[in-house]
C-alpha cells in the first residue's frame, strides 16, 4: 500500500536531488528520509531510485510514481479538507498563492473577511507571478492561485484543467513623470511614447509591454527592468523613464512624483482565482474563492478600480 507521507518524500527527493536536501525541505533527519523511500520501494517492490554516490535519479516507475503524485495528494487533501468541513469550518487550511499587487490589494480584503466568518480556518500566503502560481496549483502546493492574464494573449487555453473564477478586469495606465510634457493629457496612445526610456515590471507584464509597443509601430527602449512596483514608481518619479502598469498595481504603491494618464485604445488584464476541480469542491477553498470575488467587487465598487 502506497502512503501519502512516502509520496511526499518521494517527490521532495525528485526535487532537490538527494537525501539530505530533501530531509532539510521536509524538516526531517537524513536517514528519515532513507528509511521511508525503502518502505516505498518495498510497498510497490521495484526500485524508485538510482543511487550514484551523493545524486539521486528516478527509475522510469519512480518517474511514473511522481507523475502522478500531484494528483493523489491533492485528491487527498481535498479528501481531508472537506472532512474537516463537515464540522461546519471550525477547522481548514488553504495555501493561497497570489501576485503582489494582488496580495496588497485583494488579499487583506478577502482573507480578513474570511477570518470574521471562519476563525478557525488557517490561511498560508505566498507570492508568485503566473504561469509559476499555476504550476504550483498543479504541482500539489497550493489550494487557490490569484492570477492574471491579458486580452488577446497568447495561450487561452493555458487553465483549461483547471476551475477558474473571474474577479474583475484590470486596465493598464500610463505612468510619466508628473513633469512630463504629457502628464496633464487627459489620455494618450502608448505610440505617444514611442521615443521614452521605458521602465519594465514583472517578465509577463514585459512581454505584453513589449507586444503592445509593437503593435504600434515601435520597439520599446527598457533602461530598467524590476519586479518591484515601487521601484517602478520611483524610477519613473525620479525622471529615468516612463511606465505602463495594472491599475491595480499602482493601487499597491503610493505614487510620489508621476502621473497617471489613462491608456486609448485601452490594455486590460484580466483576474481570476484559480483552483483544481477536486479542491473547487472544498468548502474552504470555496469560502475563499467567494470572499476574493467579493473583495473583488468591492474594489470595483469603490471607484478605485479599472
């Protein structure tokens, strides 16, 4: 019989590459580690492993098992949760992944309600930009990814497998120095700005600032390139350069030194939370899942988004 916890193991020593660094990942002892992959081989009685001094390496069934390892513990845990909710959500866990103009925007919204409702419901946040907040969500290391695409991009059908709840559309601005010969216009074409130095965000927002630019006629000049949306907002407040952000994103910071001047026609993003099919039927996942959509329309709501 095949154990979730010797999965769990099998699938950190794939990753990391030995014994040891897999026991560090799972905060477990070396020899740990050495003794659970041997139960493992023993329960499905064919190695899993190519030992070769300190390198691990899969067998092609070690292969197979961790291909479908993501899959069972996920169905496992969904299996878990909802057992868990049957006490009417006095105990749950959700992984929760997001992007970081998401996580200052969105999030503290959604999961301070979530909390009033279901105190006894524990939320883990981390941070990572799509496609990687996707592959995790896949991969069995989240419940619900906060995530983002644009219109008319490429890869449509990139969460076909997975359940996708639309939030709200995010549109794009322009970002100049509040000196700017172009800082009082009501709105600009991004052509306007053909002859700028550009300051880029996150590696998906600067290929979609590249297709833009180049849709209009022009090869955008990236002087600086940072994930970081403050330092986006100061680079541009300090004259370097100008920008295109999310609306969204501009929220997030607090803007000293530019102006915001609103894109014609105009680039939207749109923002969804995502989750596998067999969590969408948690009722803690689906707890979250409704206060991001209400945290969502609130924002919009407001006035203070797209």
């Amino acid at each position: 019989m095949i154990e979730a916890r010797h999965l769990r193991v099998l699938r950190a020593v794939a990753a990391t590459g030995s014994f040891s660094a897999a026991g560090r990942e799972l905060g477990c002892t070396q020899p740990a580690v050495s003794q659970q992959m041997k139960a493992l081989e023993a329960s499905v009685g064919t190695p899993l492993l190519i030992r070769t001094g300190r390198e691990m390496r899969l067998t092609q069934a070690g292969e197979a098992l961790v291909r479908h390892a993501a899959g069972i513990l996920a169905g496992l845990t969904a299996a878990e949760e909802e057992v868990a909710a049957i006490a009417g959500l006095r105990a749950g866990r959700v992984r929760l992944v997001s992007f970081p103009s998401g996580s200052s925007t969105l999030v503290p919204t959604a999961l301070a309600a979530l909390r009033a409702a279901h105190p006894g419901t524990r939320v883990f946040l981390e941070e990572a930009e799509p496609p990687r907040s996707a592959g995790m969500l896949r991969e069995g290391d989240c419940d619900v990814a906060l995530a983002f695409r644009y219109e008319g991009a490429a890869g449509a059908e990139e969460w076909d497998d997975l359940v996708v709840r639309p939030l709200l559309t995010d549109r794009l601005v322009a970002l100049v120095p509040e000196r700017h010969r172009l800082a009082r216009a009501g709105s600009l074409a991004i052509g306007e700005l053909a002859g700028e130095p550009w300051i880029a965000g996150c590696p998906r927002c600067r290929g979609q600032l590249v297709e833009v630019c180049e849709a209009a006629g022009f090869t955008p000049r990236i002087d600086f390139a940072t994930d970081d949306y403050p330092a986006v907002v100061g680079l541009v407040g300090a004259g370097l350069g100008v920008a295109v952000l999310p609306q969204l994103a501009v929220e997030s910071v607090r803007p000293r030194g530019v102006r915001t001047v609103t894109l014609e026609p105009a680039v939207r993003r749109e923002i969804v939370a995502l989750t596998l099919p067999d969590l969408a039927q948690v009722p803690a996942v689906t707890a979250t899942l409704d206060q991001l959509g209400r945290a969502a329309a609130r924002q919009e709501r407001s006035g203070d988004g797209p």
